[in-house]
C-alpha cells in the first residue's frame, strides 16, 4: 500500500516534468509561402533622385519587385540612423533603400544602404548594406544600374541584369537620302546608345563575346556578306571571314576559342566552327539542306541549328564531337532562330503557327512549346544571362521595335524606340 | 444432632466461600491438568515450579480460555467445585510442602499479583458488572472486540486506501481528457499561426528545396512577435532573412487567449522548408 | 409606348455614333496587333507614294518582261518557293546572251525575301532564288566569272510594311549589271 503510493506519486512527478519539458517551446512547421514580388521602398536620394528613380525603373520592370510610387512616400530617411522602422512597417513594404549624392566638382560622391523592414529588436537581424562610391557625374546611369543590381542580388538571391547592354542594328531612312545602317551598343534599358559601326549597307546578326567584350557581326559594307569582329570599348574591328556567297550568323562559343558561322562556299549553307586564333575551318553539316543559324550549348559540347533537311524550318541539335543530329521541334511548320536559357534546360526561339511569328520557349525536356510574344510579328530572340528574361525586335506601328519578356511570360516591357527600326538585338553577357 | 448439622454445613461453606476465593488466586494452575493430574501428584511440582516460559505460555492461555469460558460457565463452575475440592487436598498439600516451596509460591503469587493487577487493569478496561464469567466473558469480548476493532481500523484504512486509490484514477483520466481537449487546441492555433506566417512568406525564386532554417520565435500574449531569432541557417541567407521577414510581417500572430493556454505559445520553434506556394 | 420608342431610338442613335467614334478612335487600340496592322495598311498608302525604289510599277506581273539586254531586271517570287517562273525564262536568257556576247560585262544577282520569319533563314532562301536564276545563265553557257550572287535576305526590302503587297514585291531577285561592257 505504501508501496503503490510512492509509485504513484513517482510517476505523476514524471508526469508533470515530462508535461513541463515539452512545453518549454512549441515545434511548428512552415513549407509554403506566396510567390509574389517583393514590396520595396525606394526613397529618393537626398541631394538627387535620379539614381532612385533609374533604380526604382529597374527594379518595377524586372517583376520580382513591387515598388512603392514615389507620390506615397512620406517619409525621406537618408540614412539607417533616419528610419522610422515602425512607419515602413505600416506601409508593408520588406525592404528600403536610402541614400544621399554629394557633388564634388566632376565626380558624385554617393551613400547607399538596402534595409530589411521587418528585422526585429535583435541587432544581429539587422541587414543594412551602406556602401559609398565615388563615380564620374558622366557615370550616374551605370552606377545606378549598379545598385539595383545589389538590392535584386541582396533580396532575391539571384544575379541581377540591369549592368548588362544590348547591340541591335539601327536603320534610318532619312527623307531623300539613302538608308544608314548602324551597329548600336546600349545600357540594357535601351539609354545611352552607341555606334559602334555605320555604314550604307545591311548590318546583321550581332554576337557578344562571352566576356562582353567584343561583337561579331554580318556586314555588307563590300557588297558582300563578310563577318567581323570589333572591340566595343576600342572600337577596334578585324575581318574574318569573306568566303564567296553566305558568309553569316556568327556564334561565339562559351570558351570564346571559336565562332561556329554559316558558309555557302560549298555550294549550300552549312555550319562551320572558325578557330580565331588559328582561322582554321572545320566543317560541321553536310548535305543540300539549309543549315543556318547556329548556336552553342552552355556546356560547348553541342551546337543548336536551324535546317530545312525535313522539308522546312525545324531546329536540330548537333553533337561536336561525333556530329550526331538530332531533330528538336516537332510542333508547328516552322522553327528557328534557338537558342538555349544558362541551364541548357530550354531553348528560346521564333515559332510559327497560322502564319503567325511569335517567341517561345522549347521545355527540352517535356517538348512543350509555349508562346511568350502574341503580336505574330517578332524575330531574333536573345536570352538574358541570368536565363529569364528574352530580348526580342517585332513590329510595332510599322517601326521595328525591341520587346522584353520573361520567359515564364509575366513581365512584358518595351524599350524606348528610336528614330529609325531596331532589329536584330542580342543581350550582353553579364558585365 | 441439628447442631452438628448446622456446624458442618457452616464450615463446609466457610471452606467453600475460603475455598473459592483461595481458587481465584490459585486459577492460574492449569485447571485442564488438575483433574488429569490429580494421579500425577508429584507432577504438580512440575505445574508449581513454574518457568518463565510456562509463565508466558500460559498468559497466552489465558487470552484463549477467556473466549472459551464464556460460553462455559457451568462447565467452569462445575470445574471450580472441582477445584475447591481439590484446593482442599492440595491445601494440605501445600502446608506440608509449605517450606520448601515458600519461596517459589511467593513467587508464584508475585506473578499472580502481576497478572492480577493486569487482569484487574483489564478488567478496569471491560464493560460493567457482570457474574465472574461475564467479566470474564466480557473481558474477552473486549479484547475480542479490540481485535475486532483493529481489524476494522484496518480495513478501514485499506477502504480509505482503495477510496483514494479510485479518486487518484479519477482525477488522471479527467486530467487526461483535459489534455486532449487542450491538445486539440493547441494544434488548432499551431495551424492557424503557420498558415498566417505562410501568407506572408515570399519565397526566393530558385530555391534548393531541400533547404531549410529554423527559427526561434517568441510571442507576447496577444500574440506580438517580440523577437525571430535564427538559430540554424539554411545556408541560403535570402531564405534566412525571407522567413525572419515572413514572421515579423505577420504580426500579431492569432493565440489563444486564455492565459495558461498561451504560455505554451510564447516560444515557438519554427523550421522553414520551401516545398511549395500557397498561391 | 411612345416615349419607349423614343429611348429605343436615341439609345441606338447613341449607341451608333459611340461606337463611330471607337472607331475612329481606333487609333488609341491597346491591341498592337490590331494597331499596327492599322497603321500598316496606312502606312503601305505612305509607302507607296515614297518608296525608295521606282513606283508599283514593279508589281506590275505583265508577262511582257523586259527582254531588252543589257537591262536590270526584277523576277518575283511566291511565298517560300525558289522556283523562277516560267515567264522570266525569255527575259534571262537575252540578258545571258547579251553576256555571252560582252566578256566584260559583270551581273550580280541579289536575292531577296519579305520580312517574315529569321533574318539568316531568309538569307539563304534569298541565296537560293538568285542561284536559280544564275543557273539559268549558265545553263545558257554564261561563265561563273560574270556572275556574282549575293543574298540581302530581307534586309533590303523594296517595300515596308506587312501587307501582302509589301511582301510579294520583297520576294525577289534583282539582275543588275556591275559591268556592262
């Protein structure tokens, strides 16, 4: 008996300690969020808004970003000392950015720092990047680009594109004259545009070096088709090839040794690898077909094509090494123009259906086709380094116009047009 | 001749009367081996020459013989003329043998004396006037009714035991009954606080899914986040910091409001595993 | 009874002219497709009367081709086909006669395309319909050395714009004479 009250007394002391452990912190588990852009502040600069206003463009146009209009600001911290956390968490956005510009003299000296809202009392959550550059005021555009970069890579964790350009070709008709043709690098929002090359005849088919560097390029400038290669910052140009008949589409390989290129010399258009420092050719396709458009897997072992061997415009796959081909579309009468996303995952090219010309993207791995551009009017496209976003000319308003669009189809964007049609563009590199 | 007659009868009584009472402080002899010894006449020094351990046998006899006599009382009485007869014998007897067992009779009568003055604390002890058996009788119901009533206390206490036994089951399963109804509640606002913290979460693009990071997250009642600390990083920072966000954001997180409830709320331990979108 | 009558008829009479002025508004469309289509077809009007090159007379498909040598000359085509038609067959064989009679006399043919589809693609179906026609000369014995072929693709459209008129015109070959004599 007293035996059975000291077990019992034992077990309910277990009891309550057990109960009293367990309940010291409650476990939970969280595996699903929202798939939304992230709410952000960018509170213009003291001293100068354009660079948060370049930044807050960048940010709004990438679509992972919603950005808080300027005119709902009301408060205009320049620095972390200055926030008023409890104000920003009412406005529900996660993160701000803040900052100040001092000129001195030919230069800007510019603060800046990305704050997480929601970072709570304990100091070591606190995430503040203050960062101070010194730039030419003739720089301000890219530095700009700069920052959001660091806020699209400090908040999403992915690389951020607004450092990179693009080239396209500029044509102009100016009344009574005869048309111009230029070569034309730019910041990736379409601002600062510049000629790298003019001339009175077709420029074509630009291709960006893996390092940025440099473009090869179609020109016309002889009266034939020929393929050059020019040093964006020098301006520096080489020929490199001027075979009788095609001479086109170069492709510069992902270890930047060779270009693959179309030639015609033996009597079709076929693919060839060039070796720049050795200029050696190697042939890769043979036959009557037309084989065009090149273009290299991100691993360098393989090359994407455009062939009419099956009877129209299809896109084949051929291996360097033992020059296997295979067949890569199946949907729709004509394919062309691929290209591959940085995980070699997808191709994005120009598909048609019904006559319409539209992007799309080719999931290799489930053969599913799907349009990205609506208009039926689009060409070349390029992909973004990053993978997501594709660089795009189409028609608009009878003006030859370049599109943006990511590849899952939710940001369109449209770059500012020029004087004249855009055409041909291709996306730099990262910087 | 009457006279004769009268003097005998009175002096048969008065030795009765002389006879009996000399029986109450001689009854300590075993009565049962008197008659049987009454051949065995040598053998009372035996029953005289008592030793400590007849002594205590005999005590213990008498404990059993008090129940005994008093469904006996003839029997006794018959065995106390018995007795008397026989005291006369051995009365005289004991004067012969007087000297030599003097001694041992005092000592005899000391421990009579001892056990008298038990007996008469029993008696002190036993219920009211009766007839010599009745006391005796009643002395036994007495200790008959101690016993009685130790065995009762007994199992008094063990029905008190057993009571207790019972309330102590009682009071576990309600208790029981009670956790599970809290436990319900518990898991009903553990899910509640994932789902508002889920809605909040903006999970980073290209995630490696099998990453996760655990959060320490304490709560003031009301369920205001009052800190999210990270205790294990994914090795992902834009994960960390999404989750930290998400938790923050969706302050006040719901809790139950009674109070002993949500002190199990004030500190959640929260593992953040991107596997999927809620929209 | 009446006055419904009276709203049955204003309201289309509104109805009506809103819906004028949608279309005339229609320039304000938000739809690119249908804009641009718009302001094409307008545009192929502009087109017209400032193009580059000599008027519509290009279009002009008469079977009666210039046979007159050494003459530039323009062969059309159909849509994604190469094959030089029958009716331009007169007309390159006097300008191959005319080569076989003059050693120093250099043609180049440029092939062209309408603007649809990929840029190198439409190079090399240029490339193919001047071809044809080269083979046609030197069918007539015309040495290589006279000729020279070279494929502007659609980079040097005879018209812009996305009509079908815009097109056919862009789907050529032009015979021009670098030397003649």
């Amino acid at each position: 008996m007293m035996v059975n009250q000291a077990c019992r007394g034992f077990l309910l002391f277990f009891v309550v300690c057990f109960t009293g452990l367990a309940h010291a912190s409650l476990n939970l588990e969280l595996t699903q969020g929202i798939d939304a852009a992230i709410p952000i502040a960018i509170v213009p600069f003291k001293g100068n808004d354009t660079l948060s206003q370049i930044i807050q463009t960048d940010l709004q146009n990438s679509g992972h970003f919603k950005v808080m209009a300027k005119q709902e600001i009301e408060a205009f911290p320049a620095s972390p000392d200055d926030v008023n956390f409890a104000y920003w968490k009412k406005t529900g956005v996660n993160a701000l950015v803040v900052g100040k510009i001092d000129s001195q003299g030919d230069n800007y000296q510019v603060t800046f720092s990305i704050l997480d809202v929601f970072h709570g009392s304990d100091p070591q959550n606190q995430v503040t990047n203050t960062k101070v550059f010194t730039v030419k005021k003739a720089d301000i555009r890219q530095l700009a680009h700069h920052l959001s970069d660091l806020v699209y890579e400090q908040l999403t964790g992915e690389k951020g594109i607004f450092s990179t350009r693009i080239a396209y070709v500029l044509i102009e008709h100016p009344q009574g004259m005869p048309t111009k043709y230029a070569l034309v690098v730019a910041d990736v929002d379409g601002f600062n545009p510049k000629p790298l090359l003019i001339s009175d005849e077709p420029i074509m088919s630009p291709s960006w070096s893996p390092d940025g560097r440099e473009l090869a390029y179609v020109s016309f400038e002889n009266n034939r088709a020929e393929i050059y290669r020019s040093e964006v910052a020098s301006g520096k140009r080489e020929l490199l090839t001027s075979y009788p008949g095609i001479n086109g589409a170069p492709a510069w390989s992902p270890d930047g040794q060779k270009l693959a290129i179309v030639l015609s010399k033996s009597g079709y258009p076929k693919i060839y690898t060039y070796d720049l420092s050795t200029k050696l050719l190697s042939q890769i396709t043979q036959g009557s077909s037309i084989d065009t458009e090149p273009s290299f897997a991100p691993d360098g072992n393989s090359l994407v094509f455009t062939s009419d061997r099956g009877g129209s415009p299809q896109i084949y796959q051929v291996n360097l090494s033992d020059f296997d081909i295979q067949r890569l579309t199946f949907d729709g009468s004509y394919n062309s123009s691929a290209s591959y996303t940085s995980d070699g995952k997808n191709l994005v090219l120009l598909h048609r259906d019904g006559g319409l010309f539209n992007i799309a993207i080719l999931d290799l791995g489930s053969g599913k086709v799907t349009n990205l551009t609506h208009s039926g009017l689009s060409e070349s496209p390029s992909v973004a380094p990053n993978g997501k976003m594709v660089l795009y000319g189409s028609l608009y308003g009878g003006s030859g116009i370049l599109g943006i669009v990511s590849v899952d189809g939710q940001v369109r964007l449209q770059l500012p047009s020029r004087d004249g049609d855009v055409q041909g563009p291709v996306w730099s590199p990262y910087a | 001749m009457n006279n004769r007659g009268y003097k005998l009868a009175f002096f048969l009584s008065v030795l009765l009367h002389v006879g009996a009472i000399a029986g109450l402080f001689i009854e300590l002899k075993a009565p049962n081996d008197v008659p049987l010894r009454v051949e065995n006449k040598p053998n009372i020094i035996h029953a005289v020459a008592i030793n400590q351990e007849t002594i205590n046998a005999e005590i213990e006899k008498i404990s059993q013989q008090k129940a005994q006599q008093k469904q006996a009382q003839l029997t006794l009485q018959r065995e106390l003329a018995q007795q008397a007869l026989q005291i006369k014998q051995q009365a005289a007897e004991k004067i012969k043998l007087q000297e030599s067992a003097a001694k041992l009779q005092h000592d005899y009568q000391q421990k009579i004396v001892d056990l008298k003055k038990q007996q008469a604390k029993k008696n002190q002890l036993d219920a009211k006037q009766r007839h010599t058996v009745k006391k005796e009788s009643s002395k036994q119901t007495a200790s008959k009714q101690q016993q009685k009533d130790r065995e009762q206390i007994n199992l008094a206490k063990r029905e008190a035991d057993e009571k207790l036994l019972q309330e102590q089951v009682a009071k576990e399963q309600q208790e029981r009954q009670r956790l599970r109804g809290e436990q319900q509640v518990i898991e009903k606002y553990k899910g509640l606080i994932v789902k508002a913290i889920g809605q909040q979460w903006l999970v980073p693009k290209n995630l490696d899914k099998s990453l996760a990071c655990n959060l320490l997250v304490t709560l003031a009642p009301g369920g205001s986040v009052l800190s999210a600390t990270l205790i294990k990083t994914s090795g992902d920072s834009v994960l960390d910091r999404s989750a930290i966000a998400a938790v923050f954001k969706a302050s006040p997180l719901p809790v139950p409001t009674e109070s002993e409830l949500f002190d199990k709320f004030r500190e959640l331990r929260l593992t953040v595993r991107p596997e999927g979108f809620l929209s | 009874m009446r006055s419904n009558k009276n709203i049955i008829f204003w309201g289309l009479m509104v109805l009506l002219s809103v819906s004028g002025c949608s279309s005339m508004l229609g320039l304000k469309d938000e739809n690119p497709d249908i804009y641009s289509a718009k302001v094409a077809a307008r545009q192929a009007a502009i087109a017209q009367g400032i193009g580059e090159h000599a008027s519509f007379a290009a279009t002009d498909q008469s079977i009666r081709h210039l046979q007159a040598a050494p003459s530039d000359q323009t062969y059309y085509f159909d849509f994604d086909k190469a094959a030089v038609k029958k009716d331009y067959v007169d007309s390159i064989d006097s300008q191959a006669k005319y080569l076989l009679n003059t050693p120093n006399a250099q043609v180049v043919l440029e092939g062209n395309t309408d603007i649809r589809g990929s840029r190198e693609y439409n190079v090399a179906l240029g490339e193919n319909r001047a071809e044809r026609v080269a083979k046609i000369l030197k069918l007539n014995g015309v040495s290589t050395k006279q000729i020279r072929v070279v494929s502007y693709g659609a980079e040097k459209p005879a018209a812009l714009g996305t009509s079908e008129d815009a097109y056919r015109v862009n789907r050529r070959v032009n015979l021009k004479y670098e030397q003649r004599s």
